[in-house]
C-alpha cells in the first residue's frame, strides 16, 4: 500500500514537473517579446511549481524509507518538511515578484501583445486548471501535504494568468496599462498561498487534534470487541507521517475481569484497530467498574451531577470506589475553553471531596484531546 502510494505521487509530480517547465518556458518567451512583467512573473511562478514537485519527490522516497535503529517510527514526518520547503518557495517566488513589480511601477514599460502570445496564455490557463484539479485530488486521494499544496498553488496561478489576459484586454481596448499593478496583485495573492501552506504545515508538525469523525469510529470499534466493555476514552494518536499513527486507549471493564481475559481482549483491539483504521495502538488502559458493591452506582451518580454543575468539565469516566480502602478515584476532562483550567478542576475536586469527607478522592487531570 505505502508502496503504490509513494508512485502515484511521483507519477504525479513528475507529470506536474513536465507541464510546470513548459509552461514556464512558453510564458517567459512571450513575456520577454511583448515586454509583459506580468507574464514573465507568471512563468518564475511556474518554474517554482516545478521546483515544488521535485521537492515533493525527494521528501516522498526519503519519508518512505523504512524505520532503523535511530529512527524507529520511520521517516513519515519527512513529508511534512517537503511542504515546508514548498511554503517557503512559493513565499519567496511572491516576494521576488512584489519587488520586481515595484520596480516596474516606478520605472514602467509599455507591453507589446500579439494574438499568438494572448492565445499561449490562454491556453496555458486550461493547462494550469485541469493539472490543478488533478494533483490537488491526487494528494487528498493519497494524503499527501505535498501534492495538495501543489494542487493549490496551480489553481492559482491559473487565477493570475486570467488577470494577466485581463490586464491585456484593458490595454488593447483602453491602452491603459495596468501590468505593474497586476503584478503586485499577484504577489500578494502568491504570499497568502505561501503563508497558508506553511500554516497548515507547522500546524501538522505540532500535532493537531484527532479528527472528530475517526476518533468516534476508533472508539466504535474498541468497544464493539466485547459487550462487557463499557466505554472507551483518553484516545491518544501521535502522528509520524500521512497513514502513519501510533495510538493508545483506555477502556472501563468489569472488576471481575482476569488477567487472561483483559490479554486477550486488548490483542483483539490492537488487531481490529489496525486492520479498520491502519492505526497500530502501543497501549490499551484499563479502567476497572465496580460490579460487586452496590453502593457505588448510587455514589456515582451524585459524584457526576456535583462534576456537571460545572459547564467547563466536559467529562468523567474511570470511576471506580473502594469501600473497605475507603479510596475513590475518576478522571475530570476539563475543556480548553475554560478560563482557568487548573483552577476549574481544583474548585470541583474541592466540591467532591466536601461532599465525601470519609473517602481519600483521587482525580486525574485530563485534556480535551479527543471527541
């Protein structure tokens, strides 16, 4: 799978690298005959398309490398570095184009357009739409930061090349030139494409949250594998490149489970997690539910309507007493939205433990990482 995948986006970039150099070339000859700033910029901003997608390669076969002593979750985050050096390209093609139309402005050049140049640029609108569309399909079919991002860029260059036969048609109708102008209009639209993807990409690096719809399906799965696993919570994914995830999970079971039995349920998981989410779990956590006392039912439910009172804890799960120890411990999920989280989770325990004087109450602190 991660071979056929890796392909697909070479095939893709090196289709992307062929069109990009082409068009880069058609642009640049008739830039240079007609005297257009706007055209000749447009074709350094396909030549850095095609820069990308070389990137895109080299980030592709060195993410794909297998795992090794030094680094043994692999080399999936390489990826992320190769959208990283793509951002920085594209924002510095939109600065060396800011600049040189700056310079255009206060030295200006009349442009000298001919249909045939008017076609190529129209032409090479098509081109850049329907590559666009296709790569940036591409890198969502397969995941790839990369090609999406290279997708995105040619759609807008597809934008700017539209502005510039737009800028031609006002001079022949108006002989009103408009090209220094444009270009700078085309930097900035060049900037913001750069400063997104470097956004979203340093956005991945830190680690974002687990997706809303595959934590549920993750969580789905865990407690289908046995009708006496009563909830699944603290999904944990840390991510080491696109389609490569590490997890861990705890789940509440019966106090009367053994030793042997949680063995096997937990390899159960592990097994049906990776073959319906291709997520390898590193750690299945128990937390026990008490079956034999009847008193903690009753125990629970006034502990949970004392922890909801408060509109920032959005959760307690493992609760779990012990009537001989005189013991009482759960986990509090306090929400990042709170303006003092600490602070929020130490007024509720205070609240607990007021409420239960005779029992030693002990909480966990958690975050909010999952739905």
């Amino acid at each position: 799978m991660q071979e056929n995948r890796e392909k697909i986006i070479v095939r893709t970039s090196i289709l992307g690298i062929i069109a990009n150099i082409a068009l880069s070339g058609f642009k640049a000859l008739v830039g240079l005959l007609s005297h257009s700033i706007a055209i000749v910029l447009d074709a350094v901003n396909n030549l850095t398309d095609a820069l990308s997608s070389v990137i895109t390669i080299i980030g592709t076969k060195l993410a794909g490398r297998p795992a090794d002593k030094k680094h043994p979750f692999g080399h999936g985050r390489a990826e992320y570095l190769s959208a990283l050096v793509i951002a920085i390209i594209i924002i510095y093609a939109g600065l060396t184009a800011l600049i040189e139309s700056v310079k255009k402005i206060i030295q200006p050049s009349i442009p000298d357009y001919t249909p045939l140049s008017l076609i190529i640029v129209g032409s090479a609108v098509i081109v850049k739409v329907l590559l666009g569309l296709f790569v940036k399909r591409t890198g969502i079919k397969v995941n790839s930061d990369s090609l999406v991002a290279s997708g995105k860029d040619a759609l807008m260059d597809s934008i700017i090349s539209v502005s510039t036969l737009l800028a031609a048609a006002i001079f022949l109708l108006f002989h009103l030139s408009l090209e220094a102008y444009l270009g700078v209009l085309i930097s900035f639209a060049i900037l913001k494409t750069g400063a997104e993807t470097l956004q979203e990409t340093l956005s991945k690096i830190l680690g974002e949250r687990i997706d809303g719809k595959m934590a549920h399906a993750i969580k789905k799965t865990v407690t289908s594998i046995d009708p006496e696993i009563q909830g699944a919570y603290d999904l944990v994914l840390n991510n080491y490149g696109p389609d490569k995830h590490l997890g861990s999970i705890h789940i509440e079971i019966p106090d009367t489970w053994t030793a042997d039995k949680i063995d096997t349920v937990t390899r159960k998981i592990t097994r049906a997690v990776f073959e319906k989410h291709n997520i390898s779990m590193t750690a299945v956590g128990i937390y026990s539910v008490n079956t034999k006392q009847n008193t903690a039912s009753e125990i629970r439910s006034k502990v949970s309507k004392i922890v909801h009172e408060h509109k920032d804890i959005l959760q307690m799960h493992g609760f779990f007493v012990d009537e001989e120890e005189k013991i009482m411990r759960f986990d509090l999920v306090v929400s990042f939205d709170s303006p003092n989280m600490k602070a929020i989770y130490e007024h509720v325990v205070g609240d607990v433990k007021e409420a239960f004087p005779e029992y030693n109450i002990q909480v966990q602190f958690d975050f909010d990482i999952s739905d």
